[in-house]
C-alpha cells in the first residue's frame, strides 16, 4: 500500500471512529518509508495515529530493519506522556552502533531533556554529561554546545558554581572557535552568521555574568556584560530572525538588570526589569525570563523599603514556582530567597497568619526539592534550616493564640499542625492547577502598570531606538534634539510617557542622566579623572558644554559633586555598600 491509499484509509477509519480497525493485516503491504512519511506529517493526538505507530514498529522489527525500528521508537516521543518516553530512547540507544551517530546523541539529548521536564535533576545530569562526551568524540558541534550550556545552568542551579564555570569557560572556547564559526555559516548562511555567532556567544557569555555575581566577582562580571552588550549590538546592526532577536533582548535585559541589582542600583534594576517583561512579545518571554524580571523588581523594591511593591512581584515569583512545576528551571537559591523575603515581609508588617503561609510554603518546597534532587546538597539550607522553620511557626502559632487573633480551633489546630503540615505538602502537590491560574493571570496583567496613549508596539519601536542610540553612545554629543534620535517622527507627550518608563521626566532629563552616567563610570573606572584638571576634560567628553553644567547635572543626580565622588574613592571607599 502506497502512502496516498495509506492516508485514505487512515482518514475513513478516523472519520468513522474505526481506529480499531487500522490494523497490521490491513497495512502488512505498506512499504515502511510510506508509513514514516505518514506518520511525520499526521497530528500526534489520536488513536489511530499511536496505533499506525505500534504498527510501523512491528514491521520494521520483522524485516530487521534497524534504521526504521529506531523511527519508530522516536515516533513515541511526541505520542506518549512523557514518563513512558525514555524506554524508547533507551530501545535506540541499545541498538545504536549499526547506525548514524545522531541517533545516540539524539537519545541521550531527548532523555537528559525528559528528565529535567520530570525534576530528576541527577539523571538530566547524568545524560547531557554523556551527551557531551560523545559530542566530543564525534566532533558533533551543536550537541557539544547544548549540553554544555544545559551542564553550566544546571551545576550553577544547584550551587556547584566551580563545576558551572568549567562548562561557562569550555562552552566559550566553543563558540569563539573557527570551527564553531564553520558551522553556523553552514547551517545559517554566510550573510547572518555574525549575529547568529553573536546571540551563541551571549547566551554563554550571560552564564558567565550570573555565576560571577553570584561569587561575588563584580569586576570580572561588569566584563562579560560588556561583551554581551557588544554582541547585542552587532544583533541589532546586522538583523537577526524574529525568536532570535528577542531572545537576545531577554539575555542583555536580564544581564543588565541582574548586574545592576547585584551592584545595589534598585532604581536602575527596576528600570530594565520593566523593559523586560513589557517589551517583549508574550510568546518570546519564557517563564524562567518572567521570573527574573519579578525577581529583580520585588528585591529591589525590598531594599528601597517600598513593601507593597516588595511584596506584588515577589508574589508573582511565587506563583509561577508552584504554577511552573519545573523546580531545576529556578534552583534552591532563588526559590528560598523568594519564600524567605516574603515571609520576612510578613514579619515586618506583623502579619503572623502570612508568616505561617510562608513557612508552610518553605516546607512544602523543600520536601519537593528532596523528593526529587535526594542527595544534591545546597549552601541555601544551611540558611534556613527545616527544624528552626518548624519552631519559628510553632512559636507563632502560640502567639496567635495569646493573642486571640484565631478562634477557638486554634488549639486543637496548634497540636496537631505539625501533623497537618506533611498532609498540606500532599495538598499543595494536587494543588498546583491553583497556581496555574495564578501564573495565567500574571502572564494576562504584566503589562505596564500605568495607561498610555500608545500601542505596545509603538513602545517596542520608541524603545528599540532607544537603545541603539544607548549602545552607539550617541549622546555623548554636546547637542542633541529629539529629531536626531526619533528621526520618524514623535509627539511631545508620547515621547514623555515613554521615558518616564525609563526612570526619566523628559528629553532633555533623559540625554543628561545618560552623560552623567557614563561620566560616573569612567571616575568609578579611570584614576586618571581623579583631578580637578582632567574632570573638566570628563567633562567635555561627556557631551556637557561646561563643566558647571557637568557639576550641576551629576549633583542633581547622585546628590553629591564629582569631586565628592573622587575624594570618597580615593579614601577607600567600598563602592558595593553605595
């Protein structure tokens, strides 16, 4: 039977809701490459399709046909629930040596991935480990690159930082190398290749730029995120496809905005969170994106002691912990420093029945981390250890109960909560569809927060001009009108609504925070702008027309002169407690 009668009968059978009757007499006349063909371009979602499948399998296995027996197995990938997945993948591998490379690699691929979508953190592990091994023996370029960049966030999840560098650092020797270059010409063309090897490059590059905030490295991160904005840059000169160019917009916006909050520059953290989660399209913001973006904003807003803020986007973060269900997609650290300043936000506003729900919370998450990760230890727990949880909570349930804040259950509740406790850990388990919604609502109502006058894409296009007039540094020039940036043309009122999404009041405000900002970088940066003589060259060449102007600006700014500044760093100041 031919691939055209194939389909005639499969879409009778279907019609009719004759699955049943799509059997291996009927089809024993098939020619196998038919069936494949078939099977490649039918939906994956229904009887007859999964049935066609089992099939195909067998009559592969009859005519000892490794080639086709090996599609068949990986034809389940997309026909079962993913827990069934991976003795397939098993199936392939075991049969493997009479075949391409590419199958082996891409079983181990396909069930490192299944296993991570599963929370079986030392299995994912163990997989793209000897994925990348076996890449590197057959020299296969893109299975090297992507386990390792599944290796470096996995390791750096889990807090093994000194293994997340080694895979950082052997991911960017791959993909600055000639041969790495060789193969995206050829599998891009030779006319995007260099923003093809630019968006690579700063996928590994922002890897580097969390693990060393996360060390505390900040000198040797601010240099990858230089490289990463350097890269950004030749994305947006030379043009990249749609998913690919803003993708690289989450990576700079994430890098910036992640760099700024380690540095202790909230208001600036903020600012690019909320370029992060607003202009970029919903179906290009993945969840791991959204949750930095919350992340940033609700820890920043923390440490500028504006709670309710605090509070709102860290909510956010904790819906899409329990909405998500992919623990390994944020890590311990992330996930308990969320739970953990929600619950002290609590404390703080004296909400005791909000503290109880957060270490509930705490609980629950990590009895979901030991289930799944068993013997990975992380520095996290030694910061918020499960017994001291359980007494915190004890003792204020004790106080609720002095303080006749709960009803009268509360004594019965108050013994046996530590019991209730294991049993809501169950609840929350069945519970996460809640979340679901949660998460749904957040994704619905993360656009900005005030109304505007414009179109979300008109902003895109405000902001993308924006920041490539930021990275050609462009207004460094003495004297800028808003036609030189919005050479299409913008109304007063637009332009200002726009800004003031950027932390500024106006045009002229925006260009003057700009200068005084790459002047403070280069006093932070340069001892030779420690003089009075050479500030007012810093002057100049920061686009001010005199050095009073210069003064006035930075004072208005920071509160404080460059010559403040200058004497405070050459004091010894610690820069990091600014």
């Amino acid at each position: 039977m031919n691939k055209g009668l194939i389909y005639i009968y499969i879409i009778i059978s279907s019609f009719y809701g004759y699955a049943q009757d799509l059997t291996y007499q009927s089809l024993k006349n098939s020619s196998l490459d038919s069936l494949r063909e078939v099977l490649r371009e039918i939906s994956s979602d229904t009887v007859a399709d999964l049935k066609l499948n089992s099939i195909y399998l067998k009559l592969a296995k009859e005519a000892k046909d490794t080639m086709h027996i090996s599609y068949a197995y990986r034809g389940y990938e997309r026909r079962l629930p993913i827990e069934q997945r991976n003795d397939y993948w098993d199936s392939i591998i075991q049969i493997s040596d009479g075949l391409p490379i590419n199958f082996k690699l891409a079983s181990y691929s396909y069930k490192a991935y299944n296993h991570l979508m599963l929370n079986e953190i030392n299995e994912s592990l163990s997989n793209f480990l000897t994925l990348y091994e076996l890449s590197k023996k057959y020299n296969n370029i893109y299975q090297q690159h992507y386990s390792l960049l599944n290796l470096t966030q996995l390791k750096f999840n889990f807090e093994d930082t000194s293994g997340a560098l080694d895979f950082a650092r052997k991911n960017l020797k791959l993909v600055t190398s000639d041969e790495f270059k060789n193969y995206v010409i050829k599998t891009k063309g030779i006319s995007r290749a260099n923003s093809y090897l630019a968006f690579e490059k700063m996928a590994v590059k922002s890897s580097l730029n969390e693990i060393l905030l996360f060390e505390g490295k900040i000198d040797s991160a601010r240099y990858y995120l230089n490289l990463i904005k350097k890269d950004y840059k030749t994305i947006l000169g030379n043009g990249i496809d749609t998913l690919h160019f803003y993708e690289a917009r989450d990576i700079y916006y994430a890098s910036k905005a992640s760099y700024l909050y380690n540095t202790n520059n909230y208001e600036q953290s903020i600012t690019y969170s909320d370029s992060l989660l607003t202009l970029i399209p919903k179906k290009y913001l993945y969840n791991n994106i959204i949750f930095k973006g919350n992340y940033f904003k609700g820890m920043s807003y923390s440490y500028l002691k504006q709670d309710s803020l605090a509070l709102k986007y860290l909510k956010n973060c904790d819906s899409l912990l329990w909405a998500d269900h992919q623990l390994s997609s944020y890590g311990p650290y992330l996930a308990r420093s969320v739970l953990n300043k929600l619950y002290l936000l609590h404390k703080k506003n004296d909400n005791a029945i909000g503290q109880i729900d957060y270490l509930n919370k705490t609980i629950a998450y990590d009895s979901l981390i030991n289930t799944s990760y068993g013997d990975i230890n992380y520095k996290i727990l030694k910061h918020f250890e499960l017994p001291e949880i359980i007494e915190t909570k004890d003792n204020l349930i004790k106080q609720l109960k002095f303080k006749k804040v709960l009803n009268k259950s509360l004594a019965i509740f108050g013994f046996i909560l530590f019991g209730l406790s294991l049993i809501y850990i169950a609840w929350l388990y069945r519970k996460f569809y809640i979340y679901n919604n949660n998460f749904n609502k957040l994704i619905q109502n993360r656009s900005i927060e005030v109304a505007y006058d414009f179109s979300a894409e008109k902003l895109d296009k405000i902001f993308k001009t924006m920041d490539e007039f930021e990275i050609n540094e462009s207004y460094l020039k003495p004297v800028i009108r808003v036609e030189d940036v919005f050479d299409y043309g913008i109304n007063t009122k637009t332009l200002n609504d726009a800004l003031r999404l950027r932390g500024s009041r106006n045009f002229s405000d925006y260009i003057n925070r700009l200068k005084v900002n790459y002047a403070f970088v280069e006093i932070t940066n340069n001892i030779k702008y420690h003089k009075s003589s050479t500030l007012r060259l810093l002057a100049e060449k920061s686009g001010f027309t005199s050095q009073k102007i210069f003064n006035k600006k930075f004072i208005e700014i920071f509160g404080f002169s460059p010559m403040f500044y200058v004497k405070k760093l050459n004091s010894g100041f610690d820069l990091s407690s600014m």
